[in-house]
C-alpha cells in the first residue's frame, strides 16, 4: 500500500479557495480524505476564516470605494497575488478605511474610479476582450435570440429573455458562454449605427438582495451594474456617462418586462 501524500500548506489553501482544477483539485481531494485528522483540519480552518470574512464583509465590498479611498488602495490591492489573498487583502482595506478614513460616513457614495464586486470586474475584462474582437466576437448571433435566450439560461440556471434595446440605438449582435471561478456566465453583445458596443454580463444571483443601480470604471470603460437576488447583471462600454446610464436602463426594464 502506498503512502498518504501529505498536502503542503500552499496546496491546501489553493484547494479551500477554489484554485485548483481537474485531476490536480480531485487528487488533493483524495489526499485529503485519506489523510489525518490534522491535515482535514488544516483545510476546514481556511473554508472557516474565508466564510467568516464572507460574512463580515461582503457587504461593504459590493459598495464601491469613494474615489480618495480607492485611490489610497490600489498599489495595494493590483498586485497578482492568489485570488484568496486577495479577498483577505480586499477586506482589510476596506476595514482600515472604515476605521481611519470615515467609510463608514460615505459608503452611500458612488467612486467613479471603483471597480465594484468581483463580478463587474469579470464583466469590464470580458468586454475589454470579446468587444474590439472583429471576425468572432460572440458564439451565437443576435438573429438567433430566443435559441440564445434559451441556451444562456439554460446554462446558468437562472431564465431571463435577451433584452432587446433598440429603442436605446443598440441592436443585439450575439452572445456567448463564459466561465468565472467555475461558474457559467453570459456575455450579450449590442452595437449601435455608429460601430459603438456595449456588453451586458450576466451571472446567476447568489443569494444577494436586489440593490440599486451602481457605477464602477475601469480606465476609459464604464459600467453600471445591479444585482436583484435571481441574476447579478452589469453593462459595459465606453460611452458618455448620461449615454451608458441610459442603456443600462433600458436593458434593466427590458429584463424586468421579461
């Protein structure tokens, strides 16, 4: 018989934060169970710690940084460390800002240099992408909406029909399946007479309560998201604040309407 493989620290971390993947997470899985009692409780305590952070902070991270705060934090928080250093990293910016600087007092305001929650950040990256794409920028075309609808729905586990904007100047180019931290996502593609794009980025809701319409940005891009418990959605694009203001509601109305 051979021996347990005992996980290193790093290993067991990347596997309580979701890094692992494929037959790398199912092997550390396996170490895991046929380990110790040490090693199983080695990997309990940072699912705990991340929960516990989850759920004092995760609140104040879906509100945008006033724009000197952010400011403040982002050497800080920009460098490529592990996805869950920097949640921790996140939350113990937030909480010295709310002690030292007067969050607390301000965290109604909307920075206009704030990138918002992980999912808006995931929506500014795909739109950076797929948007100047020319030949292939989605997988199925706007002139197949309802199979698009459909399909997008299907693999998110969350119905919702593809808002149609016209009446905003944008008509429907496509859409694609994208994935973020393992979970499906979509991305709806919409353009405008002028060659102009806007991307609308869908996830299923994670259980958060419905929240009104924020603003986050991302050097020269603009979004505006919102979340209503059953999909967290946020629209993209490099317009005139009062212009990407007025799609995101008009694909906002179109998505209640639906």
């Amino acid at each position: 018989m051979s021996a347990v493989r005992t996980l290193s620290d790093i290993e067991i971390n990347a596997l309580a934060d979701g890094e692992l993947s494929g037959e790398a997470a199912a092997e550390a899985r396996l170490a895991v169970a046929a380990g110790d009692e040490a090693q199983r409780a080695a990997l309990a305590w940072p699912q705990e710690l991340s929960g516990q952070l989850h759920l004092a902070y995760d609140g104040a991270l879906a509100e945008a940084l006033p724009s000197r705060t952010a400011r403040l934090f982002r050497p800080a928080l920009s460098l490529p460390l592990p996805k869950g250093i920097r949640r921790f990293a996140a939350a113990a910016a937030i909480a010295a800002a709310a002690a030292g600087a007067g969050y607390l007092a301000g965290m109604q305001s909307v920075g206009g240099d704030a990138q918002g929650p992980g999912f808006v950040q995931a929506a500014l990256g795909a739109h950076k992408v797929y948007a100047s794409e020319v030949r292939h920028p989605v997988e199925v075309a706007g002139t197949d909406s309802e199979h698009l609808g459909k399909w997008l729905s299907k693999r998110l586990g969350a119905d919702f029909e593809v808002p149609q904007i016209k009446d905003a100047g944008f008509t429907l180019v496509g859409g694609r399946l994208l994935a973020e931290a393992a979970r499906p996502a979509a991305l709806l593609m919409y353009e405008d007479g002028n060659g102009r794009r806007v991307t609308l980025y869908i996830e299923k809701g994670q259980g958060a309560a419905e929240s009104a319409m924020r603003h986050a940005a991302s050097g020269t891009l603009d979004a505006y998201y919102w979340t209503n418990g059953a999909l967290a959605c946020a629209l993209t694009g490099e317009l005139d604040d009062a212009g990407l203001k007025l799609v995101a509601k008009t694909v906002y109305a179109a998505l209640e309407r639906g």
